[in-house]
C-alpha cells in the first residue's frame, strides 16, 4: 500500500518559463454547475450536477514579495500554468519512502493582481488571482482529469462525459 504524506516540492510554470518567485499555489476548486431538480415524486431538492457545465474557478499563487514573476503572471493574453508536484508516499509493502509526481495544466486567463503591503521585515503578501478555462491533471504522467470549457471536454478517468453532448449538439 502507498501511503500519501504530503507534498515534497513543486514549480509553476508559466508558458514554459519557470517562475521564481516564492510563493504558495492554491488549486481551483472544480465544482459542477447544478440546477436544482423538485417536484412531483420528489420528496424535496436535489441539486443535480449538468454533465460536463462547471462553477467559474480560480487559481491564486500567493507571492511572499513582488517580483518580476508575480507582475509576469498578469499579462492581458491569458496564462498557461504548468505546475509539477513532487508528492511523498509512504510504500509500506517494502518500508520505504517515494515519491510520486502530480502535473497540473491550467489554462488560465488574468482576473487580478494584488500588491500586498509594504512592512518592514515581514512577507509582502502579494497574489495573483486567475480564472481557469482548462485544467488537465496527470498522476505520474497518466491523465486522471481534463477539462476544456471552450471546447466542451470534461473526461475524468478516461470517461468523456461531454462526448454524447458534443455528438448531440453537432460539435
């Protein structure tokens, strides 16, 4: 059994360029678009997820200063992000630790850039705020989830939900 402990390093980078500014990446939060289904039979509400619609989502990278980096991340013609974790685990089969990678590919489009304060002696608490447009999630280099709002692909686990839809619809 591999046991997941925690995440060992990772890098961001931007169109191909890596960015060197220290900072901390929080992830989108992929949530369904849902509509709330009620009615006769139905003993109240169920929020039901349309197949293949997501919420907006965001990406954020919290810069500890401003750098030329973090201004970088803002250029008005969108951003492809390209973040490579290395996650450790713990195999218990052989007592021994390794290392797994997670790759995450966001394509991603500028919503805002906060300068944080100026005080001397502490961290500047700059972000990067993004919004995400595609995001493709890779374990080990095996694709796991992609989704491409502009183009009507939501697979996860090799499933392609919005396949039926885009056949439907003529696409």
């Amino acid at each position: 059994m591999q046991i997941p402990n925690h995440v060992s390093n990772y890098s961001v980078f931007k169109d191909g360029r890596r960015l060197l500014g220290v900072a901390d990446c929080t992830l989108p939060n992929l949530a369904n678009l849902t509509a709330t289904l009620k009615g006769s039979g139905i003993p109240g509400e169920i929020d039901m997820p349309v197949q293949c619609h997501w919420q907006a989502a965001s990406v954020a990278i919290n810069w500890h200063t401003v750098t030329d980096d973090a201004v970088y991340t803002i250029y008005q013609d969108g951003a492809n992000l390209d973040i490579w974790a290395a996650h450790q685990y713990h195999d218990t089969s052989e007592n021994k630790i390794i290392h797994r990678g997670w790759r995450y590919v966001l394509g991603t489009v500028p919503k805002s850039f906060n300068l944080g304060n100026l005080e001397v002696g502490t961290l500047g608490g700059a972000s990067t705020e993004l919004e995400l447009i595609t995001c493709r999630i890779l374990f080990d280099g095996v694709e796991q989830f992609n989704l491409d709002k502009g183009n009507f692909i939501a697979r996860v686990g090799g499933v392609d939900f919005g396949g039926r839809i885009r056949q439907l619809i003529g696409l």
